[in-house]
C-alpha cells in the first residue's frame, strides 16, 4: 500500500485485525454534475436550475477494508446554508465524530489513510487522534488521488445525481442521503472502488 507519515508515533495495527480505512471529502450543490440521457434528434435537453441561495452540503466518506470481511462505508453529512459566521467546510470535530463511529461500528483499530488537506494536519486533529489509542493515521503523497478508492466513490454517486435539479437543499440532503445509504449495502462495489486504484491488501501470515 502506498506510504506516507504516522500521526502520533504509533505503530500500524494491520497484523491485530485493524480496519483499513481510507477517507476523502467533497462538496454538493444544487447546481447537478452533467450527464448523458435520451433526448429528440438536434434536440438538447436541458435542466434549469438556480444557483442562488441554495447552500451546500459537504460530506466526508470513509470506506473500511480488512482482508476475508466486505468493505464497509460510514459517512458525515453538513449542511452549509450560506449564513454569515457558519463554517463553509468540515472541520477537526466533524472528521473525529467521523471515526469515533466507524470505530464504535467495526469494534476494530482503524488505520485512516487521507491526503493533506489542512483539518486533517492540524495540531487540533493531531491532538485527537494521539487520545486515541486505537487510531493510527497514514498521509497519502501530495497530490494522488488515483490511490484513494473515495474518489471513484464520489465519481459513481455524482454520475448517480446527473440531470437531477433539486428544489431545495433539504431535497438535495435527502437524495445524497439515499445514494450513500444503498451503496453501504453493496459490499461489492464498495471492494470495486479499492480494485480500480490498484492497490491491494494482503492478509496478514499467521503462525
């Protein structure tokens, strides 16, 4: 699996039956991502949206892999309603209340593999995560997105919300909500996410 730094001079737990678990984050509008359809000769077909006062809503996603067991996927959902003052992104407690519950779900060590996004390099977050005697953390290379399986995550759920105008952001949380709610019920294509990066887990050799 591809390297990078420890957080808080752990040691990797992969041979105590840890949980894998790499983490990314994106954002959703209400404007949709463009997809392809059906539609009449030389006729485009066209989806009118406004793109004022509608929010937004950030999601971090979390996919959980341990060889001999299906892949798992625990996500946190914020919803930003452009007020003045409230946080436009995740922050520190948003990404532990994260994996507090992957770990209170997988009753597992987790072993979190994210980039250098700022929140997650913190002092705040380092702090954190040294409470934790159960979560070790790993940071990919600079820029690689091609080695975390929760870009094709995101990839797959935004071709599943292209051409749909959401009314409101209500509606626009409720249709994400759905699409990550039945993607946690197909452990398949949750492993499929992890195949397409290349990387693979080895079961660790046992006596």
């Amino acid at each position: 699996m591809a390297g990078g730094d420890l957080a808080g001079g752990k040691t990797l737990r992969a041979a105590t039956g840890a949980f894998v678990c790499f983490e990314d984050e994106a954002g959703v509008t209400g404007r949709p991502p463009k997809g392809r359809t059906w539609g009449r000769r030389g006729i485009t077909p066209t989806v009118r949206v406004s793109g004022r006062g509608r929010g937004r809503l950030s999601v971090a996603g979390l996919l959980c892999y341990r060889p001999g067991l299906p892949a798992r996927l625990c996500y946190r959902l914020r919803r930003h309603t452009g007020r003045k003052g409230e946080r436009r992104s995740l922050g520190e407690r948003d990404y532990i209340r994260l994996l507090d519950g992957a770990h209170h779900l997988l009753k597992a060590p987790l072993i979190v593999v994210w980039d250098r996004l700022s929140t997650h390099i913190s002092k705040a977050m380092q702090t954190l995560v040294a409470e934790r005697d159960w979560l070790s953390v790993v940071l990919l290379p600079g820029y690689a997105p091609d080695l975390n399986p929760v870009e094709g995550m995101w990839a797959h759920i935004k071709r599943s919300l292209a051409n749909l105008a959401a009314r409101t952001l209500g509606e626009l949380e409720t249709l994400l909500r759905r699409r990550l709610k039945t993607l946690q019920y197909r452990h398949r294509v949750l492993g499929g996410f992890l195949a397409g990066t290349g990387l693979t887990l080895d079961r660790p050799d046992r006596p």
